[in-house]
C-alpha cells in the first residue's frame, strides 16, 4: 500500500469523510455532502422568473438587471447547515461545489447571457484574514469555472470593519453597511454588466450598499446571484 494512500484511509478513520446533512459516509466523488441530500436542495429556478420574490425585496433601492438565488433557505431545511460548515467550520468545497451546482444551472440561460464580470461581496481584510477566505469569492469562484466568466476579486473592497449582521434588525442591518463599500479603481467595471455574488440574501441591504457604491462606474450594469434568499 503506498504511503498517501495509508495517509488517507488513517485519516478517514479519525476524521471520517461523512455528510454535513444527514453524516452519512460520503462516496468516492462526493464533497461535502452526499449526492441524496443535495437532490433535495428546494432550488428557486427563479434565474428564470423576471419579478420574482427577490427582485421585489431590491425593487427601487438599486439599479439592478436580474437576481436569482440558487435554493430557499429555510430553518431547518438542507441549506442552512452547507452555508455554516462553509463560513465557520473552513469547509471550502461546500462553497465551490454548490457555486459550480448554481453555475450549471444557469449556463446558457438569458439571466447570465449578459453577464461578463463575476464580483463576490468582499468581507473586510480583517474578517477574511480571520476566516481565511471570502465565503463569496469561494462560491463566485465555483461559478466562474462552470461558466468560464472571469471573476474580479479586490476592485470592489469593503473599506469598514462592522458587526456581524446576525440578529439585526432590517433597519439596523442598513446602518451597519451605510457606506462601508468602495470601487478602488471604477474604471474596470465601466461599461459592464457584473453579476454580484453572496452567499444568502436576507433583507438585501448588503447587496444595496455594494450596488450603491458600484454606481461610481459609469454605465455599469448589476444582476446578483445568491445561494439562499430568506423571506
């Protein structure tokens, strides 16, 4: 037996390969989660639904093309437990693997036709350093390489360290986000269409004042794709 393969099988022992959902053995190609538990993903579809629910949250607070949100996230249902295995238990593949699901759900649909530019939500460098990565750019990236759109990670920064949003109100988590974003350089998103990418929308004010500081790029256009939506 060679030594990696000892490696592995001695590491699947102590840290055994299983499921975030249900903590069944994954298989052989299987990341994360098993391919059951993803089957029962409760997907949206609706990159194809023009003024669907989410579209109706952002109504009038951006200028925005399209946004879609891959699957509903629901308390208790299949996606809350891969969005915190991929922000606090550092479970990369989650994020790409869900971020390439998405990615293939909407290549050669007319949401993404225009698109020419993947922007992931940045987190503070602070957070990031932290965490070790960026949730976001970690699912932008699985989109990317399932469409083959390129992705620009550090022209749009968040420029303030705040709080957490968990627990706050809508109108607070507005004010903790108030201004907290920056273009560094507007001329590389002028003139593009840009799809914004987070991991779950919930009252949208994240994704306003992203879209709002994105503004500074003349004639710059916004779609947004999330995960989850929480309505």
């Amino acid at each position: 037996m060679k030594r990696n393969e000892l490696l592995n099988q001695l590491a699947n022992l102590f840290f055994p390969n299983v499921c975030v959902i249900c903590g069944g053995e994954l298989l052989p190609g299987e990341e994360g989660a098993c391919l059951q538990c993803l089957y029962k993903l409760p997907k949206t579809h609706n990159f194809r639904e023009p003024d669907n629910d989410a579209e109706k949250l952002m109504a009038g607070r951006i200028p925005f093309e399209r946004i879609a949100s891959y699957c509903v996230y629901t308390k208790g249902g299949i996606l809350p437990p891969l969005i915190h295995h991929l922000k606090y238990r550092h479970n990369q593949r989650i994020g790409l693997l869900l971020g390439r699901m998405f990615g293939k759900d909407l290549l050669g649909s007319e949401f993404l036709n225009p698109v020419e530019l993947i922007v992931p939500v940045p987190l503070h460098p602070k957070r990031e350093k932290a965490r070790g990565y960026n949730q976001a750019g970690i699912i932008a990236k699985g989109l990317s390489e399932t469409t083959g759109l390129p992705m620009s990670a550090g022209n749009l920064l968040r420029v303030v360290y705040n709080p957490t949003q968990t627990k706050r109100t809508k109108t607070q988590r507005w004010e903790n986000v108030r201004d907290i974003f920056k273009v560094a350089d507007p001329g590389l998103f002028e003139q593009k269409h840009l799809l914004l990418v987070d991991d779950v929308i919930t009252t949208g004010s994240t994704l306003e004042a992203c879209g709002t500081a994105l503004q500074v790029c003349k004639g710059v256009k916004i779609s947004i794709a999330t995960l989850g939506e929480v309505f």
